[in-house]
C-alpha cells in the first residue's frame, strides 16, 4: 500500500515544540484557588493537612518537653483538678495553663466519643498544635490582605504551611504553635487598625471586630506562654510611635473595653492558681522560666546570629525568595505596609537574638511578616537580581541533604533502607530541582509552588516513613508495649537510670523513677511489678537483688537510644520471679 503522507528526509530537523513547563499546571491551580477567599481558604487548609498529618499519629511521644507536656495534661484529666500543674508529684509551673486546658479538652472529647485508651494517644495532645498551625496559616492569609492581594495572601500562607519550623511544632504536643496563631491574629488586627490610620480614614462608628480580634488575642496568648505575646505587640506599637512621632491610633483599639476584656478571660485561672499555691506560679514561670532565658538555660546557649544561620533551614522553602526580597524590602521601609512588617519583625528579632538561650521554635512568631514582606516583593517583581539569585539553588539542596540524612540514619539505626521512602524522595527532589530550574525573576512564583509539592513530599518521606521506623529513638515506647503484652493485670513498673518523661507518659503516673537498688526493693514488694533497668544501674540492681534474697527474671531487653541525652541506652525488664 502506498504512503500517503510525506516523509521527513535523514537528517532534517524535527518540527519545533513547545518547551515543556513544569510550573505552569502549578500556576493553573493558583489561578482557580484565588478565584474567591472560599476557595483559597480550602485550599490552603487541603495543603496545610497534607503537610502536617504525615506522621501525626504515628510519631510516638518525643522528650522532653513535648512529653512533658502531654503528662502533665493526662494526670489533670486523671485527677479532674484543671487549675494545679503537675508532673507526677513536682508542679509544673513554668508555663501557665492554656495548652494544658486545649489538650485536656481534645482527650476528654476523644473518651466520651469511646476512643480507647485515649489518654496514652499522643497524637490526641497533638490536635491544639495542628489546629494552632493551621490557624496561624489562615491568619497568615488574612494578615497578608491588608498588604498583597488575594493571590500574594495565598502565597504567603504557603510559605508559611510549608515551612520546616511550622511543620514540625504542628506535631508536638506544646505550645508554640498555638502561640503563633495568637500573635498573628493580634498582629493582623493590629495592622488593620494602623493602616487604616495611615491611610487618614476616620470612621464615625469604629469598627468593633478588629478590637476583639486584638484583645482576645492577648489573652489567649497569656494564658499559652504569659507575657510574651506582649513583648511582639509592644515592641512593634513603641517602634512605629517613634517612627510616625504619633501613637493616637491606638486609641481605635478601645483600650480601656478591651483591657476589662482580657483581664476578665486572664484573672480567674492566675487567681485561682495563686489561690492553691501562692506566690510559687509566679516564682516559678517568671524568675524560674522567663528570666533564667537570659542565661544559657539548659545547656541552649548560642552566640548572636544563630537564629539568622537556622533561618534559611527553618523558613525553607521561603527562605530563598526572602533572601532576594531583602534589597527591595529595605528600599520600601518608610512605606506604611512595610514599615509596620518590619516593626514586628525586626525589634524582636534582636532581643532573640541577644538573649543567650536560643531555641529555634522561639522566632517563629515573626515568620508570618517575613512571609508577607518576601511576597511583597514577589508581586512587584523587584526581587533581587544579583548575586542572591544563586540561592534559588537552596530549593534542590534542603531535600537533598534532608532525604540523605534520613535514609542513612535509618540504615545505621534499624539497618533497614526504608525503601517506602524513596518514591517520596525522588519526587521531593525532582520538584526541587524544577524549582531551582525554573527560577527567573518572572517565574519566582512557579519556582515557590514547586518547591512546596517538594516540601509535601519531603514530609511525606521524613515524617511520614523515615520517622516512625526509628523505633531504636523511641525505647519508651518499646517499653510501653512490652508491658501491655504481660499476662498479669495492672502491672506496676519502677524505671533506673532512664527518667524520660516519655516513659510515665506511656507506662503510667504512677511509674516509679529510681535508681538500680530502688528497683530492686519496688521489685519485692508484689506480684505483677517490672523493673526497669539501664545498663548502668544494673549493678547496683543487682547488688541488692542479691542483699535481700530477691529472685527475678529477664522478661525483655530493649536496646535503643536517649535522644535527650545523646547516649545509645540498653534497658532490661526485669519481673519477680513467678510474674508472667
């Protein structure tokens, strides 16, 4: 049969193509989601899941803090006192009791919908902290609409749910989360009510809600973390009153209505609290907690400029487009938008700084105005175009050096490859890659939306996989299912030498922290008892096993390490002879 079309020639060009984009369905996406705030609020609450649940509720507990936090709230819902702090018999005064409330809350719900052994479920402590991310990426967008429009709102709030630091306090059962999105949304009402003076407006009826938002806020941030919300809003308000000469606005905060408010949602817990144990909250929160900050405390003490250094790995991916957006940012400082962004990042950012205990987890609050300024500049395209371009790189280099520290430490650890991993992985790394490819100063806006997919993968991979397979990092929780498994009924445990709060956390209040020769006497004094020995005290176990006649068994042996301490950890379980 003859041919009935034309041949290309050997050796003549094909037709041209169009060059394929990878960011362009990315941006369709955009296109749509921004079509209404209904859609763009779905949106970024769909994306906020996707980048917060992957190992929600299969991270077992981490010490210390957030297992601290998690007991202390158990033994309230044990006891039904919500107003006293505690941690097995010491109180917990360091924090006041917001996020313990919130926690409470979420287990008793838990319960009375019948979920079993609710109150060992860790990832039910966990629900403020997603609920607070997620709320403080909405409020990122709201705060973002009254600087950028409706596409630069989203855009931020992507920043903002894709960040490392977010993501990872999103799944820790303490309070930083929550505090965010308390400081946002008195920060976001804050700044409606400065650029509505800025902009000369002077209604006759001022509104009510932005007032509310503010002072509802504050109290809600007290009651999480004390006075730390006040140092963000008063450093930023004492900024912008000698910039402007002016601080008249302030008034439009109604401030004698809103402190009645506040005093009326803070007074009756700090009451009451003083009530029970005096002056030994206040001692204890503030000269024990807030002011020891400015010494090393707990070993956390870092020079000035650490923070700056673990931004670019904390606010990834929005680190590289903040970089660029500096240059433009300082050109357009006396402009009122930015000027207030800045006034509350800035002043904060130094007293961080200064202060000699740093956490990351403590900056975290000036993120969302970095994410605005940054998209600030994204929108008028005057990000930078020197040298800094190169960091767009940035976008490839975090996943990579993430998904190769993941997979090799789960090797030594487990000696397994996590191969489940590594699907996730390579997509992380091929969208970090077209981040980084695409990267001009006209397609920054694909080059971020590439590089949140890479960042959903990258949890997907991490937190997902990777995290809940290290089970040699989670020996409490070994522990904790080795005792479920017993045959006896209501088995009693004493721990020597590994005193982590996740062990009460999963073994139970009443568990008794010791040394070895402790363990050993707990060990005879009943049917149905483990002792829990760390290496290192099992001599002393053992000499006073032998002292007082005590016959016992090895029911298990988990080997593994304390992150906290930083130390490969063996434990025996040891039972009295005759338990099962």
């Amino acid at each position: 049969m003859a041919e009935t079309y034309a041949r290309p020639r050997f050796g003549q060009p094909r037709e041209p193509k169009n060059r394929v984009d990878p960011g362009s369905r990315l941006v369709g996406v955009l296109d749509f989601v921004t079509g209404s705030h209904l859609r763009a609020i779905a949106f970024l609450t769909l994306c906020g899941f996707l980048l917060f649940l992957p190992g929600f509720f299969s991270i077992p507990p981490i010490d210390r803090d957030e297992a601290r936090f998690a007991q202390a709230t158990k033994q309230m819902v044990e006891s039904g006192d919500f107003v006293d702090i505690r941690f097995q018999d010491d109180v917990r005064y360091k924090k006041p009791v917001g996020i313990y409330w919130l926690q409470a809350t979420a287990v008793e719900t838990a319960s009375a919908l019948g979920l079993p052994r609710a109150q060992v479920r860790i990832w039910l402590y966990r629900v403020p902290s997603l609920i607070g991310a997620l709320g403080a990426v909405l409020l990122t967008y709201w705060t973002a609409l009254a600087f950028v429009t409706r596409r630069g709102a989203v855009l931020a709030g992507l920043m903002m749910a894709s960040s490392v630091l977010l993501g990872v306090e999103a799944r820790l059962a303490k309070t930083d989360a929550m505090l965010l999105f308390t400081v946002v949304a008195a920060m976001g009402a804050l700044a409606r009510v400065y650029l509505s003076w800025q902009r000369g407006e002077d209604p006759v009826h001022p509104p009510w809600t932005w007032p509310a938002v503010f002072w509802t806020a504050l109290a809600g941030g007290i009651l999480l973390k004390g006075p730390l919300i006040l140092m963000f809003v008063a450093l930023t308000i004492g900024v912008l009153a000698i910039l402007d000469r002016s601080a008249t606005w302030l008034w439009r905060l109604r401030p004698v209505w809103g402190l009645t408010w506040l005093l009326v949602l803070v007074l009756p817990w700090f009451v009451a609290i003083f009530w029970r144990a005096g002056d030994a909250f206040f001692s204890d929160s503030i000269g024990g907690d807030m002011l020891s900050k400015l010494a090393a405390q707990e070993s956390h003490g870092a020079p000035p400029g650490v923070y700056l250094l673990l931004f670019w790995v904390t606010f990834w991916p929005g680190a590289p487009l903040a970089g660029m957006a500096v240059p433009a940012v300082w050109r357009a400082r006396r402009e009122p938008g930015a000027q207030y962004l800045l006034a509350w990042m800035v002043p904060s950012w130094i007293v961080f700084e200064l202060v000699l205990t740093k956490l990351p987890h403590y900056v975290l609050p000036l993120y969302p105005a970095i994410a605005i300024l940054t998209v600030g500049a994204l929108e008028r395209r005057v990000l930078s175009r020197s040298w800094l371009m190169r960091g767009a790189a940035w976008w490839f280099v975090i996943p990579a050096l993430a998904s190769l520290v993941a997979v090799v430490g789960a090797v030594s650890l487990t000696r397994q490859p996590v191969f489940v991993a590594w699907p996730f992985v390579a997509a992380a790394l091929i969208f970090g890659l077209f981040a980084w490819w695409l990267y001009d100063d006209n397609r920054a806006e694909r080059s971020l939306l590439n590089a949140v997919v890479a960042a959903m993968f990258l949890a997907v991979a991490i937190y997902g996989v990777v995290v809940p397979a290290l089970s040699p990092l989670f020996p409490s929780a070994e522990i904790a299912r080795a005792l479920r498994n017993v045959a006896c009924v209501g088995p009693k445990a004493a721990a020597a030498g590994f005193h982590e709060p996740s062990l009460v956390f999963m073994t139970g209040t009443s568990t008794v922290l010791t040394d070895g020769s402790g363990a050993a006497d707990f060990l005879g004094q009943g049917s149905c008892r483990f002792a829990l020995v760390e290496q290192r005290s099992e001599r002393g176990f053992a000499q006073r096993a032998e002292a007082i006649g005590l016959r016992y068994d090895v029911a298990a042996r988990i080997d593994g390490y304390n992150i906290s301490q930083g130390r490969t950890i063996s434990i025996a379980i040891f039972r009295s002879e005759g338990t099962e």
